[in-house]
C-alpha cells in the first residue's frame, strides 16, 4: 500500500501560488538533472490564471525557471479552433506563455491540430503520435510519464475531459482520447487517459473556492469519492500526487491538510 496523496491548504492566493511555485521549480529541476528536458502536461480552466501567478510574480534575486528546457502539452482539450473562447490552449497562451520574460525562455508548445476539428478520433490518434513522438516508439513505452501534470477538479470531480461515470474510464489502451458527449460544453474534446493522467512523475491539483468544499470532502473522505475521475487520479499517483488548495475548499474535509507550507 503506498502513501497517500499530499493535500496543501493556504490561506491566501498569494500563499497557494508560492507553493505552487517551489512545486513547479523543483519539478523542474528533477526533470533537468534526468534527462535535460521537462515534460509538463496542462489542463485548461481556472488553472492557467493560477498557474501565471505562481510562475510570473514579482520574485526576489535570480529566477530558477528555464522555460526552453520546457514542452508543453495539453492535458485536454477541446475540438474548436486555437483562438476560440473555449480552447484550453488559447487559456495558457494569453495568461502564461505571452507574459513569459524573453530571459526565460521559450518553451516548445503542442496544440492540437485543428485541420482535424470534424475528427475527433483522427485528432486523438494525432495528438498522441505527437506523445509518441515526444517521449518514444508507442510499443517501448506502455504509459508516457510526464514529468509534471498540472490538473484541475471540477465540481463533479472531473479531471482532464474524464467525467464521472464515463466508459473512457475503463480505457487502459489508449493514450489519448476523443469524447464527442462531454457533459460540459463544447462536446467534442480529446483527454489523456486515466492511466496517462495517473501516471506523473509529479502531478498537482489546484482547487480553490468554497465551491469546491463538497467534492473535496468526497474525493478525500468517501469510498464513492475514490471512483470519481479525481480519485482514480489519487489512487493511481498515490504520493506522487500533490493538491493546492485554499481554506474554504477543504473546510469539512476530514482528510489531513498541511497548512501553509509544502
């Protein structure tokens, strides 16, 4: 049996975000010392605006982030074009990757391929030959391991574009996924697979807001909450896991938080 998820709890958006921050740079760092590049894998939502200000603050002496070391990948994303509302990718460009000091870098990003927007499969089986192409032959390696997942949990306890319920759950084949019937709009997506999304060398959630307190609660404290696509998550990545979360969404949580530091 191994150890459980780690669960942080801050009280401010200042706090999680230099939490957030040590996360990242030592993720980074492990990564550049093994192979001399970092993986990272992102999902959309609230999570790129909290991901910004933990990497773009005001930060005192030398900066350690390299984002040319860094590949960006999309946990999820949704079938619509680049410059779409809705488009995960146009998310973490506007809040993150256009603030990027030149000094820092710039990272190697991998968008979907919107000439596949009618073909949600087609653009599954791209985006994971764009995987297989980024981290080996698909027959040599089982599950692709990112060095870093930064995910986030709906108020369902979805995670990527996995929903509650949902057959992709059960798919331990595929890399990479199309969903045309996601509960959420826009329908048509493509998500890492459950055994992709559990699979990090470090994975971190972020949840903030009282709005959350009831599916944290589940997730952490319920039997019925370990199934739900968060919980698989943590079950999977054990103590690889790590969560960023403010007070008022683990008020209730019966689960052990540390406060205030990582």
């Amino acid at each position: 049996m191994g150890k459980p998820p780690n669960l942080f709890a801050f009280n401010t958006a200042d706090e999680l975000a230099v939490g957030l921050r040590a996360f990242v740079i030592d993720a980074q760092n492990s990564a550049l010392d093994r192979h001399g590049i970092f993986r990272v894998g992102v999902s959309g939502g609230s999570l790129p605006k909290v991901l910004a200000k933990a990497l773009l603050g005001k930060v005192d002496g030398d900066n350690p982030l390299d984002f040319s070391k860094w590949e960006i990948f999309f946990a999820d994303e949704r079938a619509v074009p680049l410059d779409h509302d809705d488009s995960n990718y146009k998310a973490v460009k506007e809040e993150l990757l256009d603030k990027i000091p030149t000094e820092l870098g710039t990272p190697i990003v991998h968008p979907i391929d919107v000439k596949y927007l009618d073909d949600i499969q087609e653009m599954a089986d791209q985006y994971e030959q764009t995987l297989v192409r980024s981290f080996a032959a698909r027959d040599s390696v089982r599950t692709p391991m990112f060095d870093l997942l930064l995910l986030g949990c709906g108020p369902d306890g979805h995670t990527c574009s996995l929903f509650p319920g949902s057959p992709l759950l059960r798919d331990d084949s595929a890399w990479v996924l199309p969903i045309s019937d996601s509960p959420k709009p826009p329908p048509k997506r493509i998500t890492l697979s459950l055994p992709v999304a559990g699979h990090g060398i470090k994975i971190g959630f972020v949840a903030t807001g009282a709005g959350k307190k009831e599916i944290m609660r589940q997730i952490f404290d319920t039997e019925e909450g370990h199934q739900l696509p968060c919980g698989l998550v943590n079950g999977l990545g054990q103590e690889r896991v790590s969560w960023f979360v403010d007070y008022p969404a683990v008020e209730g949580v019966a689960f052990p938080a540390r406060r205030g530091s990582l």
